[in-house]
C-alpha cells in the first residue's frame, strides 16, 4: 500500500512500564511493546499533525528476558533516591503499520498528500528515522531500519497462543477523536506464533476518560507543510 511501511526496532534495553508499578518507583515493563509504545516510535520516525498512524502488528523476534538495575531516579524534593527497574533484554520487533489522514483536522487538508507524505516517511524510515528512538523510556535507545514483515525466523514461530493479560492498549488524544479530552484504552492481547494483531484505537471497548484537554493548533507558523519538505529535501519517484 502506498500508506504503509514495515520496520524492524531493536536495541539493548527496553521499558514499557506497568502503570501499576509507576507509582511506587518500583518501574515493571511488560512483557511486549504497547500499541501507544510502537506508535510513538514510528512517529519519531516521521510525524505530521496532518496524519496519524495505525499499527496493525508487531511480531517479537527475541525471547522475552528481563533484567533488573539498580537505578537513582531524581527525587522531586531534592537530590536523589534509589529504585530497582525491570526491563526487557535485548528487544527486538518487527512492526507493520500505516497512516491515514487526520479528518479532525479540517484546516490541514491542504497538506493531505498521500503520494509524498509516504515518500517522506520511506525516507525517514532508511535514514533512522528524523528524531532519536526510544523503546519505551528515554534511557533505553532503539534503532529503527526498514524490514520486510516475517522475514527471518522468530524465537515464537510455532509456540502457539501467549495470553498477555489486561493491559495498557494506548492513549486517544483530542486532535484524533475530536473530544477534548484526553482517555486511555486498554484491552487483553493474545500473542499467536509471536505475532500480537492490534484493534485499532476505534475498535476498542475499554476507554476511560483522564483528564480535559484541547487539540494543539497548527498552522504556518508552527509547521512545514510535506510538499515544502519535500521539495526542499529534493523530489523523487521513488525511494
């Protein structure tokens, strides 16, 4: 399709914390990359207001290992204080995704270029992407190269069905669903072979609400229209 792209992201370490264990400073990561996770990585990659993208599968390539550090996380009354963090080893995932115009945002519908704005992410896509990836936290860096979607062997090929529990889905912002409001989705993956098929956001059943929240406004001042980037970067048929 000409709105989609398959990647690979891996790194060292990788947390996609528990929000049960956040409070305590005891920080848990689950056991595979959330959908709100993964969105954000591709949208270091490439990111516009005027589309927003879908995941539609994460395949985990890796077995899943943790390990735990000792960490001094900055205490908010001064100096520091000392916390065990659990994170994932040597992460490494395959993700197919896609992006659709944001119809939320009538006064971008000048930039709805689907012909460039895949051009650019393709682009992004082989150059690392256009801002630093991060697996979960800052701490723990991710690289991003461009894959074809089950290529390579999975240490989960043929495992059958991994019932992952309720978790943290991701997070539906104003300038997506037209509320002002900010909510959180949750849902219970299965993971099949290694391979986790997401619902899109719409499709999800568990949402509560956060807290009030207004859609940032966007205009000339404040962003690069694709055909200016593109342009300005060079146009090409083809990547």
């Amino acid at each position: 399709m000409r709105n989609s792209i398959e990647f690979v992201v891996y790194g060292d370490y990788a947390l996609f914390t528990d929000p049960l264990t956040k409070l305590g400073g005891e920080k848990l990561s689950y056991q595979v990359p959330t959908y709100q996770a993964l969105k954000g990585i591709v949208e270091s990659v490439y990111w516009k207001p005027t589309i927003y993208f879908i995941i539609d599968e994460v395949r985990i390539m890796n077995p899943i290992r943790m390990e735990s550090k000792g960490i001094r996380p900055m205490d908010y009354s001064g100096g520091n204080t000392l916390a065990n963090y659990t994170y994932l080893k040597e992460p490494r995932y395959q993700v197919r995704c896609h992006f659709e115009f944001n119809m939320n945002r009538a006064d971008l519908e000048h930039d709805r270029n689907e012909h460039k704005h895949h051009n650019v992410l393709k682009r992004c896509l082989q150059a690392g992407g256009r801002r630093d990836i991060f697996l979960g936290t800052r701490e723990c860096q991710g690289y991003v190269e461009p894959c074809s979607f089950g290529e390579g062997e999975s240490f989960y090929d043929d495992y059958g069905d991994i019932h992952l529990g309720n978790m943290v889905h991701g997070i539906n912002y104003p300038d997506e669903t037209g509320r002002n409001q900010m909510e959180v989705r949750l849902w219970s993956p299965v993971m099949k072979n290694g391979i986790i098929s997401f619902p899109r956001p719409d499709q999800c059943t568990q949402v509560r609400k956060v807290s009030d929240m207004k859609a940032k406004h966007f205009d000339a001042s404040n962003m690069e229209l694709v055909d200016e980037l593109s342009a300005r970067w060079g146009e090409e048929g083809s990547l």
